[in-house]
C-alpha cells in the first residue's frame, strides 16, 4: 500500500476514530486533574486548556492545508501546557489515598471535659478496636488528666496522659481497646471517674 492509497482510505477512517479517542482521553484526564486540585489552580489549567484548544482550532480553520508538521507543532502547543499542569497540579496535590487510614482526620473521637473538679460525663462511649481520639477539654486552671484502667485500683494503665492545667483542649490518639466496661479517672483527683463502655 503506498502513500496515496493510505490517505485516500485509512485516514478518513483513522482520524475521525483517532480523535475521539483522544478526546476522550483529554476529557477524562483533564477532569481528573480538575477534580484533585484547589480551586485556582483547576481554574488556571481549564483557562489555560481553552485558550490552546481556541488557537488550534484558529489556526486549523485559518490554514486547511496545513502540514503535518505544523499540525504536530499544534499538537504540541495543546499538550505541553497539559503536561506542565498536570506535573504542577501532581506536586501540589495530595491525592486522597483510598485505605481510609489517612491519620487523626478520620479517627472517631471521643470527647470528655472537665470543670469545677467534675467531668462532664460519668460514663465514656467508646469503639471496640478502634483507634480512637480522646478530645479532653480542661476547662478550668486545675491539673486533671483522664486515665483508662482494667478496673479501680489496677496498677496498670491502657491509657493515661499527665495531668494539664486549663483552660485548654487537646487531643490524645489512643490504642484500640477490645469490648468491655473499664474504669476512668483524674489521677490528680481520684474522685473524677466513671465507667468507660467498649463497645
Ligand atoms: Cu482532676
């Protein structure tokens, strides 16, 4: 098959199918990299994409008979800016990772406060096996820490942190704890406790 005979019957085949796979292709990869970016930048590439696809098409209207070469050079104008784009948008995003295990944000977490030497609450709700944030919200200038313990009286912790002074809120990431019902308390005033439900 020599060259004329490729124009005449492959192209009018090839290049409406080879465009729309490109097409597509773009579609799909410019609204993926949309989607995963901030708001400007998802701008700034769209505009940018636009302004390009308008200069082709341009160019293409303006000169029909135009060159292959000339048409790679369009081409070449469409995807470089695609490219630096999508490297930049690359290095700016953090693409959300799918395992859900993505650190504190995604944690449950269980909340409990303390003022006029008293907890807010006498029974702690908490998921079996789960690691879990402990948000304490010490709301007063007096040392208090929250503590879990197997039972009253166990020596042994399955969680404690040092005693703070208020007001402030922090947050302490603490290890999954199998089903059960323990024991909670301020070390510092013993008299703060209740039963912490594993459930
Ligand atoms: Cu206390």
């Amino acid at each position: 098959m020599n060259n004329e005979m490729r124009d005449r019957f492959l192209l009018p085949i090839l290049i409406p199918v080879g465009a729309l796979a490109f097409v597509a292709f773009l579609a799909l990869s410019v609204s993926y990299i949309l989607l995963n970016v901030p708001h400007a930048v998802a701008t700034g590439v769209a505009l940018m994409l636009a302004f390009n696809l308008l200069m082709v098409f341009a160019a293409a209207a303006a000169a029909p008979n135009m060159s292959r070469l000339s048409m790679g050079m369009l081409g070449g104008i469409v995807l470089v800016p695609l490219l630096v784009g999508g490297v930049a948008a690359a290095g700016v995003v953090e693409f959300p990772d799918d395992h859900g295990e993505g650190g504190e944000g995604d944690m449950p977490v269980v909340e409990i406060a303390a003022n006029n030497l008293q907890f807010d609450k006498d029974e702690l709700i908490i998921p079996a096996d789960t690691a879990f944030v402990l948000q304490f919200d010490n709301q007063e200038a007096q040392p208090h820490n929250v503590a879990i313990l197997e039972e009253e009286g166990s020596s042994e912790a399955l969680f404690r942190e040092d005693p703070f002074t208020g007001p402030e809120v922090v947050e302490w990431e603490v290890e999954p704890i199998p089903a059960g019902e323990y024991y909670f308390l301020c070390e510092v005033h013993p008299n703060m406790n209740g039963t912490a439900t594993v459930e």
